[in-house]
C-alpha cells in the first residue's frame, strides 16, 4: 500500500474493533444473570469505546470545552481498558479452554454457572480499575535519569555543559498548563546550561494549548544558552487539525523563547554545536551529512532527532550525541516488548563507536494517561569535554 498513513490506520482500526468487540461479547456473557438490564452495560461500554474515536475526530474539527475535554479523557483512559481487559480475558479463556480439555469442571464454579461469571466479571473489573489507577499515578510522577559522558573532544574554553533534556510532553487536552509548569520547575531544578525538546510538545491540534497558554511556562525556563526544539510526529499530525498548523507551533513556540531547529543547526558560544532534525515523515528532509556539512568537527556536535531510527547513519556522519524520544519504551507493558524489537535502543544510554545515544521514554504520554512501563522522564546530561 502507498499511503502508509492509510495502512496505518487500517490497522489501528481493526485492532479497535475486534479489541472491543471481543471484550463486549465476553462482558456480555459475563453478565446473563441481569437479564434485560445488560442494556445499560451495552450503552456505557459502547459510549466508552467509541469516545476516543468521536473526541479524535472532534479534535480535528477545532472542537473545544469541557464537555470535548472530558469525551476525549474517557476515550484516551478506554485505550489502556481495552489492552488490559483483552489481555486478562484472554489468560481467564484459555484456562477455561484448558479446562474443558481435561474435563475439569470446579464445582463451586458450576454450582451456580450465573453468579460465577458476574463475580468474575467484578475481579476483572477491579484488577482493571487498580492497574489504570496506579499506571495514573506513575504516569504523574516525574523522575529526573542522570546521564554523565566524558567526550573526547575540546569545546572552546568550556570543560563541560549541562543539558536538561525531554521528549514527548503531548501538550493539549490532557496534559495541560499545570502539567507543563511542573516539568519547568523540574527541569530549572536542574540547573542547565540549555534545555533541548526532542519533539512531540504538541500532542495533535496547537489550538487547547495556545487557547489556554500553555506556552508562558516556558518562558520560566533559566538556561545560559536558552532552550530548543525539533520536531516529532505529533507536530505534523496538527495539520489535519488546523490550518497552518505547523507554522503555527513554530511561531508560538518561538515567541515563548523556544527556538526551533528544523533541519538546521547552530554554533553556540563558538564552543559546539546543536543541530535539530525534521521529523522522519517529513518528505524530503535533509540527510545527516546535508545537515552537518560545513560543520567544524573539532567541535562537538548535539544533533535532535526526535525518531530514534538508523543510528548508524548519525555514528558515521561524525555526531557526538544524539537525543531522541518517540518509543515512549511502550508506555504500558507488554507494549515495551514490541518496541524493544522496533527500535535499536527504544530508552536509555548507548554508546557506538564515538558516538553517544539517548532514547527518552518521554515526559507526557500518548492516549491514556497511564504508565506502566517507563516512566514520565527528565534527563539531565553532563557532558565533560577534554
């Protein structure tokens, strides 16, 4: 297929739909003893699944207010139902197939079949409930990952350079200005020399951000050299929301004191580089080598790009370190088992040759505000030069 977007979405939808149609039918059956009353269980899971999917489309539409806000919420929160829900009822079916296999029929379970089933349903429903309450609760939770790499290379007259770095906030309609005024605090915490967002700040459509200002929480920021971004997919995903949507961001942003770096590059202080990437869907962006040429490479070179893919390319072309985010290391597990295949380093530290890596799991998350993996994460990079 050649539109990978549309493969993309062929392929969430059918996920969607056989997900929450297997986890109806099952709720269904687990329900017979109230009879007729299973309407109302019929019209709330349905509510529920649909909202992401009514509170996405919405979004495009530039639709805003409490009462979108809170489809959208209990939309996003059904995403992280739907993966736990099928993974439980799956574990619970196949015991029972395995049970029927070798005739083994409980008869506190077969005593009275109805009851059974309806208090298996409330277990499901309260092991559910506690997973997504404690993912919340984690997924609230900011952690600071210290990272400390002695590069081999002069930087003017510095001897060193502290970078406060994060990826992925999702700013919009769940994480809101209060979110975005803890991250800035954290990250001032830290003391940095320069503050680098690696992409995704935007969670889809600027206009929840922008309506509500998000944005002057940035201008807290107490850096030396300032604070930069590159973009993510996310930033592109707003343009199907909004017109001029990506000009929109940069602009704003900029006006907030965060400086973009698209497909550019800066010399700071006379002493490195930074240099920032489009995001890989962008058509036509420039190569690693078109980015840097020119560049003095007796300097080290800080280069942002937000999709952590092909690292060889950035270990051959000469950069010292490269920040990316994107993986969310899966977000809720045993999603982190898939990005683990995907990427080479889906979070954390590496190192290749020369050249240094860090992957961000991310600050913010996408759909459900829930962690299970990972967790929400502000690095803080102390680099030592020779």
């Amino acid at each position: 297929m050649k539109n990978p977007f549309l493969m993309f979405f062929i392929v969430v939808f059918t996920v969607f739909a056989v997900g929450n149609l297997y986890l109806f039918v099952r709720g269904w059956q687990s329900l017979e003893i109230l009879g007729q009353q299973r309407v109302w269980f019929t019209a709330l899971f349905w509510f529920a699944a649909l909202s992401f999917i009514a509170g996405s489309l919405l979004g495009m539409q530039g639709v805003s207010g409490p009462l979108f806000r809170f489809l959208f919420t209990v939309g996003s929160c059904w995403i992280a139902v739907m993966l736990y829900g099928f993974l439980l009822l799956a574990a619970i079916d196949i015991v029972r197939l395995v049970g029927w296999a070798g005739n083994i029929k409980p008869d506190f379970v077969y005593r009275n079949y109805l009851l059974s089933k309806a208090i298996m349903f409330g277990v499901v429903f309260l092991v559910i409930s506690t997973i997504i309450a404690v993912g919340a609760i984690h997924a609230n939770r900011l952690k600071v990952t210290h990272v400390k790499i002695a590069m081999d290379k002069t930087a003017g007259q510095l001897t060193g350079l502290r970078i406060v770095m994060a990826s992925d906030l999702h700013l919009g309609n769940i994480h809101d200005r209060k979110s975005l005024a803890r991250i800035v605090d954290k990250m001032n915490e830290q003391r940095p020399d320069v503050v680098l967002l690696v992409g995704d700040i935007f969670d889809s459509s600027p206009e929840p951000v922008i309506q509500n200002n998000m944005g002057v929480e940035f201008e807290r920021l107490q850096t030396k050299y300032g604070a930069f971004f590159a973009t993510g997919n996310h930033e592109y995903i707003g343009e199907r929301a909004m017109r001029n949507a990506k000009k929109t961001i940069l602009d704003y942003l900029s006006s907030c004191g965060v400086q973009p770096l698209l497909d550019s590059l800066v010399l700071m202080d006379g002493s490195f580089y930074l240099a920032g990437r489009k995001d890989r869907s962008v058509i036509g962006r420039k190569t690693i080598p078109e980015l840097l040429h020119g560049v003095d490479r007796q300097l080290p070179i800080i280069m942002l790009d937000h999709q952590p893919y092909h690292l060889d390319e950035a270990e051959q072309a000469g950069v010292d370190l490269q920040l990316s985010g994107h993986t969310h290391h899966g977000q809720m597990w045993p999603l982190n088992y898939i990005t683990r295949k995907l990427f080479e380093q889906d979070w954390g530290f590496l190192q290749k040759g020369k050249s240094f890596f860090y992957v961000s799991c991310g600050v913010g998350t996408w759909g459900p505000p829930v962690r299970t993996a990972g967790y929400s994460e502000i690095v803080t990079i102390d680099l030592e030069f020779r």
